[in-house]
C-alpha cells in the first residue's frame, strides 16, 4: 500500500509540474510586461524568477510549487499563479483541482466508478426533445443516453459494437472521424482538454486512466495532444459535421451539467431557422424515422407481432 501511494504521488507532482512548466513557456517577458535583458534566453517563456516576481513569492517557494508540491497551498498563491501565468478560466480552474488533488492524494487510492445510469425522467426528457438531437454524457466522454435524433447524427460513432461508445476513441481510432469531423483539428483539440479537465479533478478514476492509456498507445495525434497539457471549457459554441447521409451540418450546441446526476451533461444541438443545415437536420429526422420502421419491420418478420401471432391462432381456430 505504501508503494502504490508512493507512486500515485509521483505522478500527481508530475501532472503539476508539466502544466505549470508548459503555461510558463508560452509566455514572453512582453507579453508579461516585463522587460527583457540580454538577447540570449535559455527557455522559450518566463524563467522560474520571473514568474515568482510576477505572483508576489520567493523564487524558491515557486520552484517548490512548480516541481509538484501544491498540497496545501493558500487560495490567494493560486490564484497569483494564475494572474501570473495568464491562466483563463479552464485553467484557472484545473490549477484548483491540481492542488485539491494534491491535497488528497495519500487518502485516496484508484477504483473503478460504477457505470453512471440515466433515470427515466431524464430519458423521457431526451425523448420530448424530438427537432433536436441530444445525448447525455459522461465525464469520460462515453455516451450513456441519446433521443433518435442524436442517435441519427452520431451514428458513425454508434457503429463500434462496443458499449458504452466513447466520443474520444471515436475521434482518434476510428478511420472515418476525420471525415465526420471536417474541423481541422478542432474536435481532437477539444476531446483531449476535456479528459485533461477530468484527469485533473479525479486522478484516481481507474476507467479514465484506462481510456487515456489505450488512447496514448494506440494514437500518436492523441499522445502528442495529451503532452501539451491544454484544457478548455466546452459549454456553448458551434460543432461542424459532415454526416454519410445527409452531408455538411453547422450546428450550434449547449452543453448542460446536471446537477442531480454528478459528472453527467446533456448536449444538445440546433440549427439556425431557414439554413441548410435545419434541412439537413428534418431529412436526417426522416431517415431516422424510415430506419427504425425498417428496423422495426425486419424484427416483427423474425419473430412476429404479437398481434400477428393472435390473428394467426384465431385464424387456425376457425379452420379447425
């Protein structure tokens, strides 16, 4: 137990001590507002002094901090690391969690979440939202639960056989998703920072470190994405897709944490009234609508209808 401990809090530092190195570097003393002597700096970005002039402590307190040890530290250092650092929101943010998690580290070990289930209120909301797809997700960015139009739109990703189907191994092992995804990057960008966010706040999630190994192993792109350490929000905006069936969609999006459900959101898209893509999204309806009846059919020719099967039995009844 104590080795595995031990380990936990070896990578913890790490995780600390990359994001804060790699926030660093992309900052220039102009950008910082401070002046820059000499024409030869040994690093791209601030050095270590000058980040701890700039956040009001000691050079030595931030070299502490910036080789991992952020258990404990004050609320105000936090928050002068990112003023200092030129950290937004998301950053701002997973620093928090970082510390939080550094604070907790010895108290903890690995385990594997129960799968999240999705109440039937919540799925009967999914289902009233018949114009516009949705779908519920976790943290780990497996889908748990879609109305049909979101099933329609995501069907690419719903091929994979294996449940629950994951948005980001999707994205980054699956052949087809650059094509679904006609972004240049964007959608890769994104999917990373949000497992980033995640691995921030629940290091010791088993399942999402099971995932982000498979990924780093199998995706160079992701592996390398993984390394930048870039983290972002993702509750509005605009996602491009490029459907099989109906072609090129610009859909807006909100994203909406539950907060009955921890750790779970509801995304939900739309299209701007009159445009293409509102078209493209009532044809995508009508497919989704022929596909289950074909489906439908195809199950009642294998087994029957139950109702078939009483006009059957009548039917015999008389003859006899």
């Amino acid at each position: 137990m104590r080795h595995r401990r031990s380990l936990e809090d070896v990578d913890n530092r790490s995780e600390i001590r990359q994001f804060l190195a790699t926030r660093r570097a992309r900052i220039t003393p102009q950008q910082a507002g401070l002046p820059a002597y000499g024409g030869n700096r040994r690093v791209a970005g601030l050095r270590r002094e000058e980040v701890a002039l700039l956040a009001g402590v000691s050079v030595e307190y931030y070299a502490r901090l910036e080789r991992g040890n952020l258990g404990g530290v004050s609320e105000s250092v936090l928050e002068a690391l990112a003023r200092a650092l030129h950290l937004d929101q998301a950053e701002r943010e997973h620093l928090h969690d970082l510390a939080r998690a550094a604070s907790t580290t010895s108290a903890r070990a690995p385990r594997r979440r129960a799968r999240q289930q999705i109440r039937p209120a919540v799925q009967r909301i999914l289902d009233a939202m018949t114009d516009a797809p949705a779908f519920i997700r976790n943290a780990r960015l497996d889908v748990l639960a879609a109305n049909r139009l979101g099933f329609a739109l995501y069907a690419p990703v719903f091929d994979d056989p294996v449940r629950p189907a994951n948005l980001a191994r999707f994205r980054f092992l699956d052949p087809r998703a650059s094509e679904f995804y006609p972004d240049g990057g964007e959608s890769a960008k994104t999917t990373v920072a949000l497992l980033r966010i995640e691995a921030g706040r629940d290091p010791y999630d088993r399942n999402l470190s099971d995932l982000v190994g498979e990924l780093s192993t199998r995706s160079d792109e992701f592996r390398t994405r993984w390394a930048a350490h870039d983290v972002r929000l993702h509750h509005t905006g605009i996602k491009h897709f490029h459907h099989p069936v109906v072609g090129a969609l610009t859909l807006s999006f909100e994203a909406m944490p539950l907060p009955a459900d921890p750790g779970l959101t509801l995304t939900a898209l739309s299209a701007e009234p009159g445009s293409a893509s509102h078209d493209g999204l009532r044809l995508l309806a009508s497919w989704a609508a022929t596909s289950d009846q074909a489906t439908h059919a195809d199950q009642s020719s294998r087994a029957g209808l139950p109702g078939e099967r009483k006009a059957a039995h009548t039917a015999d009844d008389h003859a006899s």
